[in-house]
C-alpha cells in the first residue's frame, strides 16, 4: 500500500478567490431576503378595488315593486354604477329625474322598468369612498316574490342582494 503523502492542498490565492465570492454569494442572498420583507411593507399598492355594501332597502307596491335600497361604498377607491339588474334583466337608467321627491313619478309614469341613483339629493352615478348612496328602483315584479338586484360598475365591482317585501 503505497500513500501518496506529496498532496498539494489549494493555493492561497485560489482560495482567497472562494472565499470572496461565497461571501459576495451570502450577501446577495441576505439582500435578497431582507428586501422581500422590507419592500413588501413600502410598496403602495395601485391596484385598489371599489366595495360595495347594502345598508338598508325596502320595497313597495303591491302589483309592481319600488324599491329603494342604501348603498355603501366600502373600497377604497370611488366607484361609477353603470348597470342594475332585476332578476338578471337589466333595467334602464333614468337620467332625468332631477331630485329625490320626483323620483317615483318620473318612474312611474314610464312604461319601462328604471333605476336612479341619488347621494346626498343630487343625482349621479358615482359613489366616493366611505359615502352612501341611495338605489331607486322601478320593477314590474309583483312585490311579493323575491328579486335578485344586481349592481355593476365601470370598474367591474358588482353587488348582488335579494329583496322582498
């Protein structure tokens, strides 16, 4: 049995050399890590959603509905109503009603089926955040019978809720 005892380890430089780029290696993954965490919790976010929630409704009438449900916006960011939908039918919006004490008239006297929408008196589609807003709707459907309403927005954040007198 013959030991070769004239082995030669590494060179200094070599190892030098190792030794620099493991430690470069073990910072660039701590940074890493570290920055994972850290940036995470300094980052804003730019993709905010609307939310919305229903307080209240009611519903009257007895051979068609009224209903007139309070909505919340509980996002974080304004939302525009675009569409409202009654029993998955979707209903027109009436742009001409100027207050809140006219609003059934003008929906009444219309043979279709309608929706406004008021915050604060005024009529509009947009909804800020953290403010109410009220939903007037016109159904043909008698009120004894459970609708499903559903409300759609520009920013595609929906409300689905279900009515009954």
């Amino acid at each position: 049995m013959n030991i070769n005892l004239d082995r030669r380890g590494v060179s200094p430089i070599i190892a030098t050399l190792l030794l620099i780029v493991i430690a470069v290696a073990a910072v660039v993954v701590t940074y890493t890590f570290v920055m994972g965490f850290v940036g995470t919790g300094t980052q804003t976010s730019t993709n905010v959603q609307g939310q919305l929630t229903y307080d209240s409704y009611s519903v009257n009438g007895t051979t068609s509905s009224s209903i007139t449900a309070y909505i919340r916006n509980t996002g974080g960011k304004a939302v525009v109503l675009n569409s409202v939908y009654v029993d998955g039918v979707k209903i027109s919006y009436n742009s001409t009603a100027n207050s809140e004490s006219q609003i059934w008239t003008q929906l009444a006297v219309n043979t279709t089926l309608e929706w406004a929408f008021f915050v604060a008196g005024t009529p509009t589609t947009s909804l800020d955040v953290a403010s109410v807003g009220t939903l007037y709707i016109e159904s043909s459907n008698p009120a004894a019978r459970t609708q499903t309403i559903r409300i759609v927005c520009e920013d595609g954040t929906t409300l689905e809720f279900a009515v009954r007198k």
